[in-house]
C-alpha cells in the first residue's frame, strides 16, 4: 500500500513538472513577435528581425494637409553597403489607439547607402490619428 502511494506521489509530481515545462517553452504569437522587433518609439515593427541591423531608419514624421488626412513619412537607408528592396505597409490608427482598418498592401521601396529614401503614405481618413508602420525583407 506505501508502494502505490509513493509511486502515485512520484507520477504526480512529474506530471506537474512536465506541465509547468510545457507551458513555459510556447513560442509568441505573431503579434508579439513583432512587437519585440520594433523600434524605440513603438510605431515601427520589423516582421523580419535581421533588417533592424541593415537599415538606417530617420524620424517617422506625421503631418495633415488641408482636408484633415494624416501624412507620414519615413527616412529610411541600407546600413550593409548594398541597395536592398524591402516591403512595407501600415496600419492607420484613430485617437484611442484602435485600427481603422486592415493594413494597406504591401509595397515596395528599394533602399540604397547613398541617401536615405523617403517612404511616404496617406491614410484614407481624417480620423487617423497615428500609425504603425511595419517592415520586411522584399518577397
């Protein structure tokens, strides 16, 4: 009888252990995959991580024109010594914080080491507020 409660005691605390294991080795979702890549200021996420190293970003600038749309523009630069094409898309978002929408498609900008490149986007409503902007290696 101490046998089978000794052996049970055992199973049971090796199954806890497995289960505490198990749930500390999950990988992060997307979302926070993106969010441990991003850049100082939390508005620019790199899906790619590596490319936080090859590029040389200049301050993310937001600006309206006359009909209230948000302007943002984005200096960006290869650090590796080769032009490079990357992909980019944003997300607009109002005054809470809160997408306005899916994020735009993705497109293209080629990037060189000789001068920064201007990526430039206009949201769509007078409600943006703000934005993110994420990046990633040319596909």
């Amino acid at each position: 009888m101490a046998y089978d409660a000794d052996l049970r005691l055992r199973s049971a605390i090796v199954a806890s252990i497995a289960i505490v294991a198990l749930s500390c080795t999950r990988s992060p979702p997307a979302n926070e995959r993106l969010q441990h890549s991003a850049s100082p200021d939390g508005r620019i996420a790199f899906a790619d991580a590596g490319l936080r190293d090859q590029l040389g970003l200049g301050p993310l600038a937001l600006a309206r024109d006359d009909a209230q749309l948000l302007h943002v523009t984005l200096p960006v630069r290869s650090t590796t010594g080769l032009a490079q094409d990357i992909n980019w898309r944003i997300t607009w978002l109002d005054a809470n914080g809160i997408p306005l929408g899916p994020p735009t498609p993705w497109s293209t900008a080629a990037v060189t080491t000789d001068d920064f490149r201007q990526i430039l986007a206009t949201s769509w409503t007078p409600r943006a507020t703000d934005a993110r902007l994420e990046l990633r290696y040319a596909k």
